[in-house]
C-alpha cells in the first residue's frame, strides 16, 4: 500500500480511485484563476455551486489542467459519475487536510455532524 502523502484524500470514479492533493503553487494559480483568494472563494463564491468551480477543483486537485473550458467539461462528467454528494466531500477532505492539516498524534476535533 502507498503511504498517503499529507492533505491527499482519493475519490472513486467508476472503477478507477483517483488521488486528490493541492500544494501551495496550485493553490496560487487557483486563486489567480478564479480573481480572489482561496479562502474567500471557498467561504462566497463555492456557496453558489457551480459545477465548473468544483471540476477547476478537482483537476487542480489531480493535476489537470483547470484553465481549459474542455477538461473542465470532462471533468464536470466525471464528477457527475462518481456522485457529486462523494466529490464534493472528497475535494473538502482534501481543502481542509491542506488548509488545517492535523498535527501528528493529536486528536480531530468531533465534527458537527457527531453531535
């Protein structure tokens, strides 16, 4: 089994697992894409749910090529494949492991959805 690199989740899509992580230069270019910084996309602009912001995501995420309209396209179907409830909490695994990675030994603080 691979070790799992820090802020890397996966996602099933159809019969393949796809592998999602996001590192500080992708990160930059997103932002450059979409004109705003990434934590004010993700708390204004993803609240709006579009599917070719979740597919620049993802292909961010898989190292795809997020400015092209035809791989985002591609992408959106794939998404639609694997289910967008699972993609989107794929892609918010991988968003929160990146922006709030857990400390080593330290307990995940219980989710809202627990209580």
């Amino acid at each position: 089994m691979a070790r799992k690199i820090a802020g890397e989740t996966s996602l099933q899509v159809g019969a393949r697992t796809v592998r999602l992580r996001l590192d500080i230069g992708t990160m930059m270019d997103l932002e450059d894409h979409f004109g705003m910084g990434l934590i004010p996309f993700l708390t204004e602009r993803l609240q709006q749910f579009r599917l070719s912001d979740m597919a620049a995501l993802y292909l961010a995420m898989t190292g795809g090529d997020f400015t092209d309209e035809a791989a985002r396209k591609r992408a959106g179907q794939a998404l639609l494949k694997a289910g967008l409830g699972e993609a989107a909490t794929a892609i918010s695994r991988c968003l929160e492991a990146t922006l709030a990675p857990q400390e080593p030994g330290k307990p995940k603080p219980p989710s809202e959805s627990s209580s």
